[in-house]
C-alpha cells in the first residue's frame, strides 16, 4: 500500500510539472505569433526603414532564443554539450560578422 502512494504522488508530480512545461511553451508560443505579427505591422505600415530593420533583428534574436530554450528543451539536463556548441557557433557567427563590417568600413 505504501509503494502505491509513492507511486501516486510520483505521477501526481510528474502530471504537474508535465502542466507546468506545456503551459510555459504555450505562453513561449504565443508570444512568438505576437512578435511576428509585430514585424508585419512595421512592415506593412511603411514605418522607416531605419526602424524597422532593428526592430525585426531584435525580434529575430528573441525568437531564437525561445525557439532554443523552450522547443528545443536546452534548458533541460543532459544539454550542455549541445548548448556549447550552438552558443559557440553563435559567436563564431558574431566574429565573423564584426568582422566583415570592420574590414568594410575602414
């Protein structure tokens, strides 16, 4: 009878958190829909360019990191390895392009 407790309060806690995780990628979710609906209305609205471009990178990078942490679980256990790598490469990538824009401009 004891191990049937146990038991229950396991899956009690497990179905809670399992709640938790879905309810986190369903805010993660809609929060990127809005954000994309943001970069159309700039777009569509014929704001300045020299505004818009800024606005959707920043809402490009925001959506990355969602995309990385929520969908693709980096920030759970066991992903450490994978996470060097991608944030290493994201580095590399922003080198290559300081860069380019340094041998560019000068």
């Amino acid at each position: 009878m004891t191990e049937n407790t146990s038991t229950n309060k396991i899956n009690s806690f497990q179905k809670e958190k399992n709640k938790d995780e879905m309810r986190k990628q369903i805010i993660t979710f809609a929060l990127m829909i809005f954000f994309t609906m943001i970069a159309f209305f700039a777009v569509g609205m014929g704001i300045s360019s020299m505004f818009v471009i800024p606005l959707i990178l920043i809402l490009a990078i925001v959506q990355v990191g969602f995309q990385f942490y929520y969908f693709m679980h980096m920030k759970d256990k066991g992903h450490e390895f994978p996470a060097l790598l991608i944030f290493g490469g994201i580095w590399v990538t922003f080198l290559v392009g300081v860069t380019f824009v340094t041998i560019i401009w000068w």
